[in-house]
C-alpha cells in the first residue's frame, strides 16, 4: 500500500493521500477522515488492516492530474546512513587523497555513518528543482532507499531519496562533509511512502538512476536494495541511540550507483530516480 501528500491543484492545503492502482490512477484523500499528518498515520500499530478500512470507506478521490505531490515528510527531521555499499566505499577512497582509510574503516566497522541531511521543510518533492551549488564543480545524484520511522524507532514505511552531494568538496577534506551534502535543494524525497513490505521484500527491489540532458541519457546505473550491507534495522537503531524524534525521523540508507568519476551534473538535468517496489522521484537540476 502507498501513502503520499498531495495538494489539489490551485491550492495549497497539504493532505494525505492514499494511492489506488498500480500507476497511480488515483488518490483517496484520507484528511476527509480526520488524518492530518502522515507522521500520525504513521504511529498506528496494524496501519495495513487500518488502511484497508479506509480505502472502503466513501471519501474523495482525487485523479492523477488533479494533484501535485509534496514530499513525504511533515516534521521528521531527514538523516542519511553512508557507506553502506561496496560501491559507495570505492567511489569515496577515489575521490579523496588522506582520508581514503576512513571510508575502508567505517565500511568495517560496528558503528556506520550517519550524518545529518535535511529539516523536513526543506526537502524537495517529485517534480521540483534539486540544487547543485554554485561553488562545486563536481556534482552528482545519490539515490537511496529512505527509512520512514515513527517515533518508536519503527520502520512505518519506504521510500525513495536523493542525497545530492558535492565531491569536489567531500574528496578535499572529511571535515567539509556538512558543506558537500547540505546546502539549498540538496535532498529530495517521495512520492511515496511504501507500508507493509518486509525488509526481505525490499531487499528484491532494484533501484535505479537515469540522467537525462537535451532529451538524452547520459548516465544510466542500477543496483539492488540487497546491497546494503547492514540490516535496516541495524541503522535505525544507531540513528535513535540517545536521541528522541517525537515526530519520526526519515533515514535515507546510502547510494551504491555512482556515476563515472568523468561525470558532473548541469543546470536542466533531469534525474530520475526509481525503486522497482516503490515508484519514480524525479527532479531537474538547478544551481543554487
Ligand atoms: O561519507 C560520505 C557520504 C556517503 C554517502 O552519502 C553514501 O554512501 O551514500
Ligand atoms: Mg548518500
């Protein structure tokens, strides 16, 4: 089942969405029933059965084009796990001269990465710019399956992220990591979030990343959520050791498609992200 926020068209009331049909034919405006934030969806023990309920119930529906998605985080604070591929470890030790050993050690070690990525309000949704900064000259996507927690530490939900990050910056020195992944338009999430699906059945999904320049691909890689070198359960439980998110927090678990270190992303690029269990977030590069 799929959760989303979504907008009617010429308004701005955010509201809670739950998707009917495989391609999004359309979308149950769960706030008529009284659900005003899909963090408080998200708290329910049993949401499946809850939503099923729910989509049996004569509330409007809203089509397709009718809607906008808005990101699928309200008040989460949005982290980010690194280095949890094979891939992303290779890549990092390339780009970077005396702190290759870091990223060989935290690949290893019990402990993994996790750094802080976005306030919710910041995040960007489906159809809207991304940022590149203006003072990197080395600039690509992260795709990267998302976490959604409540405020247990459980994982309510899955969906699909882009850490966009500055190597240029991250390769010069580890200490730069903040300025290389934080920055205006640096994280988009959504459309959807995903519930119901075991982490056995996510670990089948492929995710994908395609780059798109003058109506061209001029990158296309792919990998799977099996890749993912620690349990998703093993990373929430790092990120919620001596800290509270009384609102759930979105984990984004690391990138293991890593365009050719000849590759940089430009202005009207358009990324497009996808997660075979999940959907397509899709984003057009700007600089900020
Ligand atoms: O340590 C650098 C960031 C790693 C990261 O964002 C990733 O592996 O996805
Ligand atoms: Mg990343």
């Amino acid at each position: 089942m799929k959760l989303c926020r979504f907008s009617i068209k010429k308004e701005t009331q955010p509201r809670v969405g739950l998707v009917v049909g495989e391609d999004v034919g359309s979308v149950i405006d769960l706030t008529a029933e009284g659900i005003d934030s899909l963090a408080s969806l998200l708290e329910f023990e049993g949401l499946t059965g809850k939503l099923g309920r729910l989509s049996g119930l004569p509330l409007p529906r809203y089509e397709r084009h009718q809607i906008h998605f808005l990101a699928p985080v309200e008040r989460q604070e949005v982290w980010a796990a690194g280095v949890t591929y094979l891939r992303s470890k290779r890549a990092r030790m390339e780009e970077s001269d005396f702190s290759a050993t870091a990223y060989d050690r935290v690949y290893e070690a019990e402990r993994p990465e996790i750094f802080f990525k976005s306030m919710p309000e910041k995040v960007v949704p489906t159809g809207e710019t991304v940022g590149i900064r203006s003072d990197a000259i080395w600039n690509v996507p992260e795709p990267e399956l998302v976490l959604v927690c409540n405020s247990r530490g459980h994982i309510a939900g899955l969906s699909i992220g882009n850490d966009m990050s500055s190597r240029d910056i991250e390769g010069e020195n580890l200490l730069y990591l903040p300025q290389a992944k934080i920055y205006e338009r640096s994280c988009a999430m959504g459309p959807f979030v995903v519930v119901g699906a075991s982490e056995d059945e996510a670990r089948e999904w492929r995710i994908s990343s395609r780059i798109m320049r003058g109506g061209e691909t001029v990158f296309y890689g792919e990998t799977s959520v099996g890749q993912i070198k620690r349990s998703f359960m093993e990373l929430v439980s790092f990120l919620f050791r001596s800290q509270k998110f009384p609102h759930g927090a979105c984990l984004l678990t690391g990138t293991g498609i890593v365009p050719p270190d000849t590759f940089t992303l430009q202005p009207l690029d358009e990324i497009i992200i996808e997660i075979s269990g999940i959907g397509t977030l899709s984003n057009q590069v700007v600089i900020v």
